[in-house]
C-alpha cells in the first residue's frame, strides 16, 4: 500500500513518535490482511456520492437539499471544489463559517463530506496582485480571470500562495471525522505553459537530467541543422507549432511537463497529510487522457480517480443510436487502467444526463445511466460520484444535467437511474459474502503502456493516418471480447504476475527492457509485440543499426522494412483462408530457422513475406504482429490463434457486450443495438436483469455454492 504515514492528531499525539508509528503499521497490516483498504469496507462493495455547490443556491435552501440527497440513497457530498473566492475573498482573510454550516448539515442527514482544494480556480485578486502566476500560452497571450484553470503550476507565487490556503483548510477540518477525504484540483491536465517561470523551471529540469551541455546536445542531436547550445540558458520552450522543432526537445518537454503536472498535486498532497487524521484519504480527478502522461506519476496520493463523459457528440457507439450510449470501451478502459495504479480507484465524475460543453449535447439513451453505473462497478470502483446535484442557473455549466432540475427538486431521467443504481446496490450488498477477487475470469492479460511512445510517434507519424489508440484498442478490445480480465501496466509492474502481455507500438526501448522480455517469456510468459516497436531508443533517436536489429533475435526474424500506404491504396494480408486489409504501417521481415509464419503479404512486389511471426522462448513464446489491419480483425485472429496454441478458454462476445467479475458477482452489460444472450456459467443465480440482455441493459449474477 502507497498510504505514507503522518503524524496526525487526536490521541496520538500524547504518545512518541515511534509508537504512533508502530501502531499505525498495525492498523494497515490489520486492514490488509483481512483484504480491505483504510477507507472503504469490502462489504459496502461501492459507494454512491454526488456534487453539491451550497455557494450557488440561497442558504435558507441547503437543508432542504441535504435532506434530499440523503433521501435519495447518497452517501457522501462532495464541496468547496471551485469555492476559492470564498474560502478567500482577500489575500489572507479566511472565511470558512459558511463552509462550517454546510459540514453541519451534511452530516445532520448522515452524509458524508469530500472537500477539495479549489486550486482550478485561483480568485481575481490573485490575478490582478499577482499577474505573474498566469499561464502563457505558445502565442504569446496569457490567461486572464474568468474562466478556470488559468494559473501556472510552475509559478512559484502561485504555489505558495495554494499551499497557504490548503494549509487552514487542512488545519480546520483534517481531524473532521465527517470528513472522509480530498480531492486536489479539479481535473488536473498537462499545461503547455510559456510563463516565465515555467521556462525556468525547464532549465533546471534539463540540467538535473543532463548534467552538461554536451550530453544534452548529444541526446537531442543538435547537430542537425545547426541546433547547437552553449549552455543550458539559451533553451527555451519549444513551440510546438512550429514546424519542424527538434522532436528530441518536445520529447523531454512533455516529459518536464506531466511532471510538473504532477509536482504540483503531490505538493499539496504532502501539505494536507501533515494535518489530517489518517482515515482521510487524498485523491484527484484525473481525465483519462492516457497519452499526456501524468496519470500515475503522482507519489503522494492514496488512489487515483477519474472523471467520465459518455455522451457529448462524439458518434463512437454501435449502431444508429450508439450516440446515446456511448463508446462500448470507455469506461472499461479507464477501469483497467486507473485499477492497476494503486489497486484501489473510484469515478468521481459522472454524467447524470445532458452536458454542456460537447459538440451535439443529445438526451442519454433511457437506461444508459445506469449502464454507465453499472460498468463502473464491474471493474472494481470503491465510488462513483456524479457532477452535479442540482442543475446550475447561471454561468458556463446552465445547460448541465444534475440530479434534479432547475426547481431544485424535480428527479431527472439520469437522477431516476440514479435511485435506481442505488437501490440494486443494497441488493447486492446483502448478497455479498466473500473478499473482492477475479477467480472467475477464464483468462488474465496485460496491456504495456508508456505514453512516451505516444509521443514520439505524435511527433513523427510517417504516415497521417496512423492513430495510436486505435491501435492499442484493437488488442484491447479483442481481448475483452474474449472475456479476459486487462490490466494497464507500465514497465515498473511485476510482468510475471500476468500469464500474457501486448505491448503495443512499443517504439521507444533500451538493452533492459528487451531482456525483460527475453526473461518473461523464458519463465513462461507469452509476449505479443506489434509494428513500430524497437524502432528507436529512450531519447528517441534510431539506433546505428539495422531497423528492428535490437529486437530481430528476440523475435526471430530480420526486420527488412516497413511500408506505409495511403488508403485507398490499401492491400492485404493473408492469414489462414482470411484476407486483411491494411494501410496504415506493415512491417516486412524474413524468418529465422525455427519461426512459424502466421501471415503474409498479398500484392505489391514483397507478396509472400511474413507479417506475422511466432516463435517459442524457452517455457513461453514471442509473437510478433507486423501490420496495423484496418477494422482490427487480424488483431483479433492472432490473439484468437495464440489463445487456442495455449489452450486457453474464452468466449466470443460481439461488439458492445462487456463481462466483469468482482466480488463473486458477474456483471454483463449490453452497449449494442441488439439484443444478445448471455451464456452464464453453470450453477448461476441471477440477482440483476435477464439471460436476455437488451440494448442498455445490465445483467449481474452470482455463483451458487
């Protein structure tokens, strides 16, 4: 467990430090060893929580509303996120007593209370005393009050002056047993920042990881075109418009920026814990925007959470109405990445119906809210929150769904499934019997991800229409589609815990990490390594070798070239009696004695190479997938062939059907258009839905004993 032990109040602090540090290792190994965490109960298996802003509505209404929320099943509200202005109506005048009435009320209908740090929205005396914390943005403009988000998290103005109000905050309400913990920022992202400080703040990074000016150069390769520094003063931020920018230098750029990114949130994390008592947790509501690279970086929080949209104009759903419902993967996806982190995670954003922000802000398909709920559970969340109670009146989120409506009292559709969730969540409480646990997935596989190969292939694409999600996604969801239980590792994960592991475009790599490989698969592991891997090393410059040569004896076979083809000038693969189209990037290589040929090219002048190789390595094997198909079916056939080779049992799920296990539950929920008939496992009880699940439908079982 990641929980750093504090010093901490109540009556502790009569005893030395050794022995409050002693007992606190009790109280975890206790917690541990009987599979729960300091902060959720196994048996609650999830809580349900919601967004409530008492600075938006009159106070002569708040008991009114914390008597609802309580009626309606919530557990926890969650205050004070976007309440800086007043928290701290002028620089060092605190006014917390409205907060303290708000607290007060919360817990008079038995609610619980998340509080924020209300650092994505710094007030305006900040920015007009102190003008230098504003973001400077690649055109020269800088950010300006009004809107949020628009401070510098490497201006070190900014930074103290954060710390100071998280410190009275933390003062006043850590040893707050109603409270339950704190979310830091508000959806916290990668900042391109221009300011001042931001560049000096690159400086030292650079220095710090260099040590002189000649290795720096040497790394970045400056000397091409003439690129050459001096000294570390004369590097600036690169502008990433412009064309042509040393790709070397953006790379570590967005390196120093997810850390700074990061930096920021474990600053203020280390100041809440030197206050708060330890049942409160710290988290943060990270959006999964996987490639910018800061999710997981933080050291100081005790789980990572993460923020989710389904509906918002973007048509990635099954069949004609998939716009109501959403993208089939996208909440598995984030549950399977967040999970892994810190094994404990939560949702702290959901959408109770309409947004305001998205392209075309369509109704919800009736029933997709609780789908959505649904499938956040299934992957094992502690919580899940949803953004907001009440809908506001005013400012840029009016046209925001909440739990009720502009009365103030009327349910939404979104806040009925709400209730609804709920209410089949005591169910299954009263069923629960046994510690959380994936027993009953007939197979485990891993993803390997490092967003640094995201990067460098952003920067040099070779060929447009090359989508690296895409990419992953097609092993991602041919897996899930088996029924296998994915996990999202990155390379400081124990490979041996997983029976099988893709690594994607893995273009980034070094001498170590392909004797991970070679060891993983020599104890038994199964590798599945696929086109763009090897290509370069970990500053991103190409080896002095031949391409694939770090690779091709791990592989067993010589990487000749890759091509890449415009799409309608798209040709095949062929693998058994099937065809595969493909476009995007198809690597070409010669067996060595001993490979199996899985597939090989059609057409064009290298017809008849291998595109697909499998080899064995000692007690496993190697599989390496040369080609990106254009509709992910050769993804999905290779995978398929790999698992009969192990003999390893899935199913075969069509597009949109999702299957979880947790808790001795099995949850299958139905994001397609059609209906399908869930094949349930022998000796089933079913507690939620039918064998027969319907468009947006949610089907939970459990194993009889």
């Amino acid at each position: 467990m990641k929980r750093q032990i504090y010093a901490f109040k109540i009556e502790f602090q009569a005893l030395n430090f050794k022995l409050r540090f002693l007992l606190l290792l009790l109280f975890f190994f206790v917690l541990e060893s009987n599979g729960q965490n300091p902060f959720f109960k196994a048996s609650e298996l999830s809580q349900t929580w919601v967004y409530y802003y008492p600075e938006h509505w009159p106070e002569n209404q708040w008991e009114r509303d914390f008597k609802n929320m309580a009626g309606l099943g919530f557990e926890a509200v969650h205050m004070g996120e976007f309440a800086w202005a007043q928290l701290e109506p002028e620089e060092g005048r605190y006014h917390f007593e409205w907060l303290d009435r708000a607290i007060d009320l919360a817990d008079k209908y038995q609610l619980k209370v998340i509080l924020c740090t209300s650092t994505a929205t710094p007030p305006v005396w900040m920015s007009r005393k102190y003008p230098e914390i504003l973001i400077k943005h690649e055109n020269g403009n800088h950010s300006d009050h009004g809107a949020r988000q628009h401070a510098s998290f490497s201006s070190p103005k900014y930074r103290e002056l954060a710390l100071r109000t998280i410190e009275e905050l933390a003062k006043r309400y850590g040893s707050d047993t109603r409270v339950i913990g704190w979310q830091l920022d508000n959806e916290p992202s990668v900042q391109y920042d221009y300011n001042q400080a931001a560049a000096a703040e690159f400086r030292i990074f650079l220095q710090n990881k260099y040590q002189t000016i000649d290795k720096l150069n040497q790394a970045w390769g400056t000397a091409f075109w003439s690129q050459l520094y001096t000294s570390f003063d004369q590097i600036n931020i690169p502008l990433m418009k412009q064309q042509f920018m040393n790709h070397h230098q953006i790379l570590d750029y967005m390196r120093f920026a997810a850390q700074q990114t990061a930096s920021f949130l474990d600053m203020q994390s280390r100041c809440l814990k030197k206050h708060i008592i330890v049942q409160q947790f710290v988290t943060t509501n990270y959006i999964p925007n996987y490639e910018e690279g800061h999710i997981g970086l933080c050291k100081e929080l005790d789980f990572h959470s993460y923020t989710r949209y389904m509906v918002f104009g973007e048509n990635k759903g099954l069949g004609r109405k998939g716009f109501r419902v959403g993208e089939p993967l996208r909440i598995a996806l984030a549950n399977d990445f967040f999970r892994p982190i810190d094994n404990l995670y939560g949702v702290m954003e959901l959408q109770p119906g309409q947004v305001n922000w998205g392209s075309v802000n369509s109704q919800p398909l009736p029933g997709a809210v609780r789908l959505w709920l649904w499938s956040v559970f299934s992957g094992g969340s502690r919580f899940v929150c949803t953004y907001r109670y009440r809908q506001p009146l005013y400012g840029t989120e009016q046209y925001h769904y909440g739990i009720v409506g502009t009365d103030g009292l009327s349910l939404s559709s979104g806040g009925k499934e709400f209730c609804t969730y709920m209410e089949e969540l005591e169910l299954l409480r009263k069923q629960y019997d046994r510690p959380r646990g994936e027993l009953d997935y007939l197979s485990k596989a891993a993803i390997l991800y490092n967003h640094e190969n995201a990067w460098s292939i952003r920067n040099q694409k070779q060929n447009q229409h090359w989508n690296t999600e895409k990419h992953i996604l097609s092993y991602y969801s041919a897996l899930k589609s088996f029924g296998s239980k994915v996990d999202v590792i990155t390379e400081s994960a124990d490979f041996e815990h997983y029976p099988l592991i893709i690594a994607p475009a893995y273009q980034l790599i070094d001498d170590e990490l392909v004797e991970r490989w070679k060891r993983y698969a020599e104890a038994g592991g199964h590798l599945v390594l696929t086109c763009r891997t090897g290509h370069k090393n970990r500053n991103g410059s190409l080896f002095e070798a031949k391409f694939g040569e770090k690779i091709n004896k791990l592989i067993g076979a010589e990487m000749l070239f890759f091509d890449l083809l415009p799409p309608e000038a798209a040709d095949s693969v062929c693998m058994g009696t099937k065809s595969y189209a493909w476009y995007t990037w198809g690597e070409v290589f010669e067996p060595a004695p001993g490979t199996e040929v899985w597939a090989q090219y059609r057409g064009d002048f290298y017809s008849g190479k291998a595109a697909v190789v499998h080899k064995k390595q000692g007690k496993g094997s190697i599989t390496y997938v040369g080609v990106d198909s254009r509709d992910a079916e050769l993804e999905k056939a290779v995978l398929s062939k790999l698992y009969e080779r192990l003999s390893l049992n899935r199913l075969d799920l069509p597009p949109g059907v999702v299957v979880e296990y947790r808790d001795n539950f099995g949850i299958a929920t139905n994001y397609s258009d059609k209906n399908y008939e869930f094949p349930l496992p022998a000796r089933s009880e079913i507690l939620i839905g039918e064998k027969e699940l319907k468009t947006a439908g949610v089907l939970i079982w459990k194993q009889k004993k």
